[in-house]
C-alpha cells in the first residue's frame, strides 16, 4: 500500500533538503520517507518556485476566493430554505 504524504509535509522536508543542514538519509530516516521521494520533491519545489510569483497565480487565487464566496452564499441561502420547510413540515404534522 502506497503511503499518502500531505503537501505541507513535503513542502518542509523539500525546504530542509533544499538547506542542505541535513543529508537526505537524514530526512528519510527522520521523517519515513524514501529518499528517491525526498529527492523528487526538492527538484519540484525548486522547479516549481518561480509559480509563486506569477501574476497568474494571484489571479487564479482571486478567482478561486470569489468562487468560494459564492458557494459560501449559496449554503447560507440553502440552509435558511431548509429551515423554512423544517418549520413548514412540523405545522403540517
């Protein structure tokens, strides 16, 4: 069974491998990963790096906050026409 690292894990053990403070045995042993994978996620965070400072990541994060926003708005309205047929329902009993 494959194990499923979670992104800020691999961010921290990428960012220790990157300084270089520690060998990447060091970090295989400290934190159970192989260190082929310890490896791959420093070359991607390093390839990966320019990306956090592109414009079209900011407008991606912005379109992303506005569709969140929305669906945010769309709960609440559900949740209040849920109510009401909760209300509706028991003075029909």
């Amino acid at each position: 069974m494959r194990k499923k690292f979670e992104a800020p894990l691999k961010a921290k053990v990428a960012i220790e491998a990157l300084r270089g403070e520690k060998t990447i045995a060091e970090l295989s042993s400290e934190y159970g990963v192989h260190p082929n994978q310890i490896s791959k996620w420093k070359q991607d965070l390093f390839l990966g790096a320019a990306e956090v400072f592109t414009k079209e990541n900011k407008d991606k994060a912005n379109l992303m906050e506005e569709e969140k926003d929305k669906l945010f708005k769309n709960i609440g309205k559900l949740q209040v026409e849920n109510d009401w047929l909760k209300k509706k329902l028991d003075i029909l009993r």
